[in-house]
C-alpha cells in the first residue's frame, strides 16, 4: 500500500471525477493521501477534505506564488485551520523566483511567517523551491528546529547533502521517471533510505508512460518501481519504506 505525501485533489482539474478517483483509492494500493494546501481556499479544502475521507489528512499554507494574497489575518486563520487534528503539517511554503508571480521581499517575509506558524504549532514543513536555493537555504538554517521536506527534488546531490544533514527529508514525483532526471536518480542512489517520500503532486507531472494525462495518486507504482530500479529494491519494499517514512515525518499513527 501506498502514501502520497503530496496531493492537490482540490484542483479544478479533478471537479469532475475527485470522488470516483478518492473512491477507487484502496482498490489501487494507495492508503493514505495528503491533500497539500497552496493557498487560502486550498489549504480550507485540505482540511475540509482531510474531515470527509479517512484516509485523507492535510497540509495547511501558502505557496510563494500566493504570497502577495495573504494578510495579517491570513496567519491567524492558517492557524485555525492547523488546529484540526489531520492538519499534520505546514505548507506548501517557501520561494519560487522562477515565475515571480509575487514579489520576492513578500515570498521571504510569508515565508518566514509559515515557519515561525509551524515552531508555534510545532508541525514540520513542506518546503517549495524553484530557483530559489541560496535564499531558501538562508532561510531555513535559522529554523533547524524543524522538520522538514522538500518536495518534489531535483536538486543535486551536494545540496541534497545539506538538506539530509539537517535531519530533513526529500520527496520523489513522476520527474524520476523522465529522461532529464539524472540529478533526482543520483540523489535517490546516495542517500539514506529513512530520509524519502513519495508523493505524486497530482495532478501535475504525470510519471512515464502517463506524462501528459491528469495525474493521480494512482500512478505512484511507476515512481516507486523507478526508485526501486534505481536503489536495487523491490517495488513493495519502496511502498513500504516510504510508507513508514511518511508516517513518521507527519506523526500520523495508524490503528490496526
């Protein structure tokens, strides 16, 4: 069985078929989901949604690209929003200077606000970097008391080492199953195994042979074989490793 650790099912791209597609999620070996909120509305989804399935908890945030939407009141309700008690993290945070959809001095300073919520509230962080990386490195070594993911890695294996040395994780998307991926495969071969996630970032970034179809946690067989081919492991020991990692970082406890 499966945990995607990175999920957006509150997408308008899954309007007309996220409850057949959450329906079907135990049928295809996916146990758990975590609905990552990006926004006010999303992260007010996530939680919503992380209420209506069991099997769904949620992340609460505000992606850099949504920065310049938040205000002083935006905090205290991310806040209310990370008292449910399936809130298991804060994020997606972090900067993006790749499309600069928000002033970069407010994606450092919301940044900032999301990881001093998660010291408050004392939940680990989903981290989103995009040309971005001396900044974001900046940033977070002022907050080692965390824990954290970056999700959705690509970075090289010299910057993978300074985020694994902080006691932090890396997270794994369809991108490992592309041609371009050398990067992602050389980090994945090197580090500790109790250090990565799987996650699908659906609906974005469909794995091969799916790329270019709308993305589900269904297709995390194909990241996981792709990570077992490349670790010397088999697919279900990846589901499982990444499983526990998963409830691990999130502190979920699952009752047999």
């Amino acid at each position: 069985m499966y945990f995607d650790t990175h999920a957006h099912y509150d997408d308008k791209q899954f309007n007309d078929v996220r409850d057949e597609l959450l329906g079907s999620m135990n049928d295809g070996g996916v146990s758990l989901i975590l609905n990552v909120g990006s926004s006010m509305r999303s992260s007010r989804s996530s939680a919503m949604y992380a209420d209506e399935y069991p099997f769904v908890y949620a992340s609460i945030g505000v992606h850099p690209h949504a920065a310049k939407t938040m205000t002083d009141e935006s905090v205290l309700e991310l806040e209310a929003l990370l008292s449910n008690p399936k809130a298991m993290a804060v994020g997606e945070i972090g900067l993006d200077y790749y499309y600069d959809y928000s002033p970069r001095d407010i994606q450092k300073s919301r940044f900032r606000e999301q990881l001093e919520l998660a010291r408050k509230v004392k939940k680990p962080v989903i981290i989103h970097e995009r040309e971005a990386l001396r900044d974001t490195l900046d940033i977070i070594e002022d907050y080692r008391d965390l824990t954290g993911v970056f999700h959705c890695f690509s970075e090289s294996w010299e910057t993978a080492k300074i985020i694994l040395d902080m006691g932090w994780y890396l997270s794994f998307t369809g991108v490992v199953t592309y041609k371009n991926a050398r990067r992602a495969l050389e980090v994945l071969e090197k580090m500790p195994g109790d250090r990565m996630m799987l996650e699908t970032d659906c609906p974005y970034m469909s794995p091969e042979p799916l790329r270019g179809r709308l993305n589900s946690s269904l297709n995390l067989p194909y990241i996981a074989a792709k990570i077992a081919e490349t670790r010397g492991m088999t697919t279900e020991d990846v589901a499982a490793l990444t499983m526990e990692n998963g409830l691990r970082f999130f502190g979920i406890q699952i009752l047999n």
